[in-house]
C-alpha cells in the first residue's frame, strides 16, 4: 500500500516531513518542559565561572582561585540542573524514536531516499574512504533534515539565543 514512499521524491520528501515534525515535537516538548531563560541564565553564569576561574589559575592567583572553587559545588548543581533540562526531553522521545528506526530500517532496506553527490553506487550507501564506514541515504538524510528544521524550530521556539 506505501510501496510508493520507496520512490525517490517521495521517500526523499516524506523522511523530510518525518524529521521536520519529530524536529517541531522535540522543540515544543522542550519549550513546555523547560525553562529557557533560567537555562540561558545558568548557562551565562557556568560560563562566567569557568572565565573566571582559568584566568585565577593563568594568573596563579591562589586566594582568587580558592575563593571561586568554594562556589565549585553550587556550579556542578547548576550543571546537573541544566543536564536535567534536556534529559527530560530525551526520556520522552527515546523508545518511540527507536521503534520508528526500527520500522524504518526495515521498510527503507537498500532503498536510495535521496541522492547524495559523490555516492558510489545507485542504492545510496555511502562509504567513507580510508575507514570503510557506510552509512545509509536513509540516516544521512534524515539527520541532515533533522539538523536543518531542529535548527529552525529551536530558534522559533526560543530554546537557543541569537547574540
């Protein structure tokens, strides 16, 4: 009945819209579970530290570099906080993105998604020189539109700042 989206530009679309809309529910997820502002605010701190801190140990400065490891601790929750954040996210959409590559594995077996330039042979496995590693049309294209509409969601949806 699908045996059409294994013709290219029709596998080549649909895995697009596929990574587009896993892109877009990630995004929202993570927009609704976390907290972008405390994030960024976080993340500038830890930042801060860590300039702060190579800078004491640059300059062997032992009493600047004392005071700003008893904030160590403080830092490594921040860290943790922020691990939390994203490992939310993850936990929600881990088992069903593997039953989806598990499917789609199967149903896209030696079947070209889209062409890639410089791929050696019509079934669209790529291989790397020198370390032999092949890689599916099915796995480069879906992490390339997956790279390309996750890039957009996450600005749309203010999870990354422009500055």
């Amino acid at each position: 009945m699908f045996e059409f989206l294994k013709l290219i530009p029709f596998s080549t679309i649909f895995i697009f819209l596929l990574a587009a809309t896993i892109s877009f529910s990630t995004s929202l997820v993570n927009r609704l579970l976390t907290n972008p502002e405390k994030s960024k605010a976080w993340r500038k701190e830890i930042s801060e530290w860590n300039t702060e801190l190579r800078e004491a140990k640059r300059s062997e400065d032992k009493k600047r570099t004392e005071k700003l490891m008893k904030k160590q601790q403080y830092i490594l929750k921040l860290q943790s906080k922020m691990m939390w954040q994203s490992m939310k996210v993850m936990l929600l959409f881990f088992v069903p993105l593997i039953l989806m590559w598990q499917f789609l594995g199967g149903f896209y077996q030696n079947t070209p998604i889209a062409f890639f330039p410089g791929s050696a042979d019509a079934s669209g496995v790529i291989t790397i020189p020198l370390i032999g590693m092949q890689f599916s049309s099915l796995m480069w294209w879906y992490v390339l539109c997956s790279f390309l509409s996750g890039t957009v969601f996450s600005h749309l949806f203010g999870l990354v700042s422009v500055e």
